[in-house]
C-alpha cells in the first residue's frame, strides 16, 4: 500500500544525526529539576507520561535504520 498507493519506499537515512549540544549535562539536569517541579506542583501527571518525556526519539525496540520515504527522493531523515 505504502509503495503502489502513496508512491513511498524503503531507504536509508542520507544525512548526519544531530549533534549534543556543548551543554548538554546542564540541560539534562535542569530537565531533571523542571519534571520533579511540575511534579510536585501539579501531582496530576500520569506516570505512563514520564516515558520518553524528554522528547529524545529514543528507540526502545532497534530496528533495521530504514524509514519509508518518497520513492527518488535524495535526502532521507
């Protein structure tokens, strides 16, 4: 369906992942501090909403590095 009906196929990403930042260390701690602040202050938060909050797209089942993408298209994130 994905290759016949929206003209999309399997490739590989083409162009270099983001770098960390010169901070980063200082960043994730006060990410740390933020979370346990909204926390505390707001002890609604659904436990199921701390996964992955940090919006990193960490991938918590690896799989093959390749994405569906337009088929001839040149740069591939």
């Amino acid at each position: 369906w994905l290759h016949s009906q929206m003209n999309w196929s399997v490739h590989k990403a083409t162009h270099a992942t983001q770098k960390l930042p010169k901070d980063w260390e200082e960043q994730c701690i006060w990410s740390a501090f933020w979370k346990a602040y909204l926390i505390k202050e707001y002890n609604n938060i659904p436990p199921e909403l701390f996964i992955n909050a940090d919006q990193t797209q960490l991938l918590y089942v690896p799989g093959n590095k390749m994405t569906w993408a337009e088929t001839g298209s040149r740069q591939v994130s």
